[in-house]
C-alpha cells in the first residue's frame, strides 16, 4: 500500500456552448485557459497546445489550483468544469456538489 496523495489529482474542462468569451479565465490561469479566435476558452496541455476537441481535459497543476478554482467560480458561463482524475466526480463548477 502506498500513501495517497495529500491533493487528488485535477483535470479541467470547458463546455464551449455555454462560453460568454469574456476571458475571465483566461485572464485568472494564463497557462490552463487560453480564447482562441473563435471568441471562445479552452484548456490548454501542459505543452502550451490548445485542446479543441469538444470535452478535452487537462491536467490542473497544484500550483495553479487556486486560480483554475476562481476561474470555476467566477465563470459567467458556469461551463468550467474541474474534476478527480481517478473517479471523474466534479470538485469545482457547476456540477459539483
Ligand atoms: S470564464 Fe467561462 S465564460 Fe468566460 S471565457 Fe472562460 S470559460 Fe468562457
């Protein structure tokens, strides 16, 4: 047996059809949310590359935790989803509990 981690891992995620595009995000996680030229947000890799295929996660670094979890709280669009990686239950946005 192995300890858990302290923190579960996090993955992020964008439901495009609800994005207002006003940049809240991308302006609070530079490094996670980027808008592209459709006027809307989505998650990047942890190799800079926008993610467009519809539902793309990526992973929430623990540094940036904090600001990917007022990303989800502030979103106008409540279409930023954070969730565990190993149970898929959402712990930010608005299907969290
Ligand atoms: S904060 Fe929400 S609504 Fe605003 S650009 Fe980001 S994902 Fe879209």
């Amino acid at each position: 047996m192995t300890a858990q981690d302290e923190a579960p891992e996090l993955e992020v995620w964008i439901d495009q059809d609800l994005c207002t595009g006003d940049g809240i995000c991308a302006q609070y996680a530079p490094e996670v949310f980027e808008l592209d030229i459709d006027g809307l947000a989505y998650v990047k890799s942890p190799a800079d590359e926008l993610l467009q295929d519809q539902g793309a996660t990526t992973p929430v670094p623990l540094k940036l935790l904090a600001d990917v979890r007022d990303s989800a709280k502030e979103c106008p669009g409540d279409c930023i989803h954070v969730r565990r990686v190993n149970d898929g239950v959402e712990v930010y946005g608005p299907d969290a509990e």
